[in-house]
C-alpha cells in the first residue's frame, strides 16, 4: 500500500473553521493525515461562504480545505453527540478554533475530550488563548495584526497604518498550532499521554516579532515602520532601476565588496561611512542615493543577472501573476490542483514541505462538500447503520 504522507495513520478531527484552524488541518492533510471536518449542519464553515465562487463553491474554502472528508453533526443532538464521542474515542488529535469556553458549553472541554480519549492531543487556537485577562475576547486578523505590534513596524512612517499584505496572524496561528500538536504527538510516543495544545493569535504575533522586539528591549528606541528596507543591515532593501524597482539583500561585508564591484563603484567601497554594517545602516539614506545612482541606468532584468552572477541576493517584486506562473514555482510543485465534483479544475498554492520518500502530488483531493462524507465517516466508527439521520 502506497503511503501518503509521513502522518498517513493519523486520524484528526477537525472542528475548525475560516482561516486559522483550516490552515493546521490543511497542513496535517497534506502531511497524509486523515482529516475529518465536522461541521453544524445548518451554519457549516463560515468560509463557505467567501468568495470568490467558481460555480458556486468558494475558492477561499477549497484552498483551506483540499483533501479533508466532513460529516455535518449537530453537538447539541443526543445521536449526533454519540456519533462524535465514538470519533473522538478513535481519534489521535482535535483541533478545534471556537472563542474558549465554548468547547465547555458544548460539554467537551479538554476534562471531558480526556476522559473519552486519555491520548488525544487536543490543539485550541483562538485569539488570545485559554488563559489570561483577553482570553474571552473575539479576534480576527486583523485585530491582533494591530495588538500585536506588526502593524506598527510594516509600511511607510507617512502612509498611517499598514496591515501585512497576507492574513499573518491566522497563518501563524494555524502555524504554531501544526507545530504544537507535532510536538504533542512526539511526547505522547514516550509518554502514551494525551495533552492540550494552547495556542493564541496574539502570542503568536508577539513571537514573530523577532527583532523589532530585541531592539526595543536592548536600546528602549520604539521600532518604527522603514518602508522596504532592513532595520539593522544595509544596504537589505528595494532600488529603483531604470524600469522597476528590485530586492538587494548584501548581508555582510564580503557581499557589499561583491555588489560594489558588479556596479563598478568601487568609490562606494572606498567611502569611510560605508566601511562598516553599523555605518552604512547609520548612513542608509546617502548609501542608497549613490546606489541608485548606478541601478537607475540600466533594466531590473539586466542588473538581476550582473548582480546575481556576482553571488549578492537579490530578486524581483513579482506581483502574484508572477509568482504563479515561475518557472522555480512551478518545479517546486507550489501550484496543485484539485478535481472538484462542483468547480472543476481548482489551481492553489502547494505544500511546501517536501519530505524523501513521499511523494508531494501535482493533483490533491478536493475539499470536499458539507456532509459528503457521512458514511465512510460513520463506517469508520462502525455506525454505518446510523447513516440516516
């Protein structure tokens, strides 16, 4: 039997829904895992909802969703909440992403999940986490994008406040959350103890601070927003050039030598402000004036390839046509598709994560319709019989 994945015996229940949870279930699916999305029969998954439609199905929700089964359950049901206690009884992990407490109104918080199955590993994501004066706050994105203080280090000082061009704070999350319950399970195999994994948006938004957080704390100096350069390295930034602008990230001395000399500049290397990282981050904005002095006489196309011959990184500003249509895009298997029975052909980014001796298919199965999967989820638990509801 062909495995698919290194997870191919994990069995996960998903109760998540929109963004955050759908992303570390999606991850676990790819990874091989057999997820199982559990959905109310009347509400389902927000994000069904989301456009844009490809023959009314929401691309947003295949894109979150490929390759998972559902079965719609109603909690509050005595048939339904027995079909679900035999799910989790037979489960490895649960990920659910509803505001805390809301698991305990339903009478399944992590107490009860443990008492059903002492080895699942119970992942929570939620806003602010299960502990903690926020704790019992609603949040999306964008709130803790702005709580979380990348907002206030991303754009330009003059433009106001700049959300991160992508949904960072659920893809973190759903990040962190895949993460924790990996590390749940490793332990789990020494220990055969089931754990709950806690992960907050706003934690995470903390954690991917990185050095906006240990600046502040070394010198006490608030990091502001710079716009597309570095804070700390220079020249790491976007140049203009004759037609477009480009990426040069010269990351230490030897680099900056190398981009001197693709320029044929080598007054910029001689320059005594500029002899030293700390130096030319000081003097960024006379440092950027003489480089473009130089890059603005000739294509983005032509100083990409003079540049990258010299070994210094750098590389366009794809807009997203771009990126999917890239040749390295394309080899490295980061645009799939799946063959929905409603949509057709369905194109979306691929996994990233490429492990030796899996295969990481071009075509993955699709997301799958509300409650389309009640029987092989019912088999499962040995209810077929209970399929009619």
């Amino acid at each position: 039997m062909t495995r698919t994945g290194p997870l191919d015996r994990l069995l996960v229940i998903d109760l998540t829904r929109v963004l955050a949870g759908p992303y570390a279930t999606m991850v676990l699916a790819d990874m091989g895992a057999r997820v199982i999305k559990v959905e109310a029969p009347a509400t389902a998954d927000d994000a069904r909802e989301f456009g844009p439609f490809i023959n009314g199905k929401s691309a947003y929700f295949m894109s979150l969703n490929r390759g998972k089964e559902s079965i719609a359950l109603n909690l509050k049901d005595d048939h339904d909440r027995a079909i679900f206690e035999k799910l989790v009884a037979k489960a490895d992990v649960l990920v659910e992403n509803y505001r805390p407490g809301t698991m305990e109104k339903l009478g399944y918080g992590w107490d009860r999940l443990k008492d059903i199955n002492p080895k699942l590993i119970y992942a929570a994501i939620s806003g602010f986490g299960h502990t903690g004066p926020y704790r019992a706050r609603a949040a999306y994105d964008m709130v803790v994008q702005g709580m979380g203080g990348i907002m206030s280090v991303t754009g330009y000082p003059e433009a106001g406040p700049t959300r991160v061009g992508t949904s960072i704070g659920d893809i973190t999350a759903g990040l962190f959350g895949f993460a924790g319950i990996m590390s749940a399970l490793y332990d789990r195999e020494r220990t055969g103890k089931g754990a709950m994994v806690d992960v907050g948006m706003l934690d995470c938004q903390v954690a991917i601070l990185e050095n906006a957080i240990g600046r502040y704390l070394a010198d006490g100096v608030v990091p502001q927003p710079l716009g597309a350069r570095h804070p700390s390295i220079t020249p790491f930034e976007a140049f203009a050039t004759k037609d477009s602008h480009i990426i040069v990230a010269a990351g230490n001395r030897t680099l900056f030598e190398k981009l001197c000399g693709a320029l044929e500049r080598p007054d910029i290397m001689a320059d005594p402000d500029f002899e030293t990282n700390d130096l030319r981050t000081q003097n960024h904005e006379r440092l950027k004036v003489e480089l473009e002095k130089t890059l603005v006489t000739r294509s983005a196309e032509e100083w990409l390839r003079v540049i990258g011959d010299a070994g210094v990184p750098c590389g366009p500003i794809n807009n997203v046509e771009q990126v999917v249509n890239d040749a390295h895009i394309a080899a490295r298997n980061m645009i799939i598709r799946t063959d929905d029975p409603v949509a057709g052909t369905v194109r979306m980014a691929g996994n990233p994560i490429k492990v030796t001796g899996f295969d990481d298919p071009r075509k993955r199965r699709p997301a799958p319709q509300l409650d389309g999967d009640r029987e092989a989820v019912l088999e499962l638990i040995g209810m077929a019989d209970a399929s009619a509801r």
